[in-house]
C-alpha cells in the first residue's frame, strides 16, 4: 500500500463535502479556492455546482490553481415512465459526457437511477426489473457516445437501502456483469489475470460508503482489477456512522464510523488502483454545520491517519 502518513497528495476532496459551511450553500469558485489553499490536488465537483459557477469559468480556475479531477458527478438516472422521458434523459447523459471532457475528467460516474417518480414519492411503476433494463440500454446508449470522445463511464453502485430511488445496482458484482456485457475485455497478457493498464471504457466508482458491508466485496474488486483495462476507474471514501440518523446525508468522517478504510484500500490497491481517494461526506446534522476550514483540515489529518 501507498504510505498517506506524510501528505495528502493523494487525496481529493468531492465538492459535496465541502458544498454546505456553516449551515449555508457555498460556491463551487470558493471551495476550488479553498482546496488550493490546503495543497489539495483534486476535487470532484457535481453538475449542478459546476453550472451555477459557469463551466469556462470553472475549467479556466482549475487550469491556473493547477487541479485535475478524480471524477465527475454525476451521469445517470436512466429510467423513465415513456419513450419521452428515456430519450431525455440519453440527451443529459450526452451533456454531461461533453462537460466531463471539458474539464479533463478521467470519469464521468453514473448513479444509474431506479424507478421513475420514486424519490418524489410518486414512481411511475414498480418493476425493478424494468428499470434494471432501462438502465443497462442507457448504459449502453451513452457508452456509444462517450467512446467517440475518449470519456470512461464509471458505474456506481449504491447501498441497496437506495435502490427504489436513486440506483438498482447495488453491488460491485451487478455492475462488473453490466461492464463485462456492455464493454468486453479480453484477460491480461499472461492469461492469469494480473492487475490491468490503462482504464476500461466502463468501468465503476467504488464508494466505500454503498459497499463496505457487501460479504463478496474483495473477490469483487478482485475481479475489477483483472483484464487488459482496469475497471476501477475512482474510489470514494467516508465512514458508516452507528447509528446512522439520516440514511443519505449522515455519512461519517473517516475513522469516526465502522468501515475497515484501510483493509479496503489494500484491496483496492493490490487490485491495481493507484489513484486518488476521494472523500464524498453529506452530512448535514455536522460537518456541513462547521467551518469549511475545519472540514478540509479533518479531511487532511484522516487521510493520512486512517484512510
């Protein structure tokens, strides 16, 4: 494993975590500022904070305070109750692949969505099995597109307690079968599966936070880091909180919770990844009640201490 002890070169901060300071909305200009302050290296920002700045203004901030992206969130939300509503969302997908090159993302990542109307409590039907199908044909649909511009689409999974409203692939092994269908890779050089090169065009964002619990999680990464591309395209880290007041925005600092961070991260790093750990915490109850400084400086210290 890499040793984190002595910087945080290797860390990055996903723009969620830092979007709320003290109880109120902050802008995407601010916490970029903020980053560059602390020496951090790359962020993950979100669409909608991107769009409130302006994307020019945002890529040409990025490119003088000399910050990459780990990441872009997010594509996704496939499902739809009619043919309308699909073709809608493959032409947002499409927009979010253009601003994902624009500003030089290694990955566009996907929440792939579940059952249309549900999270206004209202879902159009009730067939999981449907809207595991949408999701696969719109993978499918924007991974055409995001080959022709050289854009790695990176399947998220999320914890099954979400899968009615935001994702109904909740496992690593869920969305390696969808890669290993919509984007075929041949096994490494040697026929043995050794850690792989360059990254798949399809491939997944492992949040520790959705899969920590999952009993085939190592085999699983196991499996995501064999074949002649690697399919670990970006790692998001923060900690499950006992007990968990808020099942979306009550995730916990690192080392605060119950997940093995660093067992995870050996994992994933025997695996072949040797990118960035991202850290994605919605917390609304604490940390977006703090001082932005004080967010990023805990961010910094369990990093290096436990991630």
């Amino acid at each position: 494993m890499r040793d984190f002890s002595q910087d945080h070169r290797w860390l990055s901060i996903n723009t969620a975590t830092l979007r709320r300071q003290q109880g109120a909305e902050v802008p995407l200009d601010l916490i970029i500022d903020q980053c560059a302050a602390r020496g951090v290296r790359a962020i993950s920002p979100w669409r909608d904070q991107v769009a409130a700045v302006g994307i020019d203004k945002v890529a040409r901030q990025l490119k003088a305070l000399d910050i990459e992206l780990s990441g872009y969130c997010r594509g996704g939300f496939f499902p739809a109750a009619d043919a309308a509503g699909l073709h809608a969302a493959l032409d947002d997908n499409r927009r979010a692949i253009d601003e994902a090159k624009t500003l030089n993302a290694p990955c566009l990542v996907l929440v792939v969505g579940a059952l249309p109307g549900a999270m206004q409590g209202q879902p159009a039907y009730k067939d999981i099995t449907r809207a595991r199908g949408e999701v696969r044909d719109g993978i499918a649909a924007s991974l055409e597109y995001a080959r022709t511009v050289g854009m790695p689409l990176a399947i998220e999974p999320l914890h099954p307690m979400q899968a009615a409203e935001r994702a109904c692939i909740n496992t690593l092994e869920q969305a390696l079968d969808l890669c290993d269908e919509l984007d075929p890779l041949p096994t490494g050089k040697n026929g043995q599966g050794q850690p792989a090169g360059a990254p798949a065009a399809l491939g997944i964002a492992l949040d520790v936070y959705h899969c920590w619990w999952d009993p085939k999680l190592a085999q699983q990464i196991t499996r995501a880091g064999q074949g002649s591309a690697s399919r670990l395209l970006a790692y998001h880290v923060c900690d499950w909180l006992t007990p968990t007041r808020d099942l979306l925005n009550d995730r916990g600092m690192m080392g605060d919770g119950v997940v093995e961070l660093k067992k995870l991260r050996g994992w994933v790093e025997a695996a072949g990844y040797a990118g960035y750990s991202e850290v994605e915490i919605f917390s609304t109850l604490n940390w977006w009640q703090r001082p932005g400084e004080e967010t990023l400086a805990t961010c910094i210290e369990r990093h290096r201490g436990v991630v």
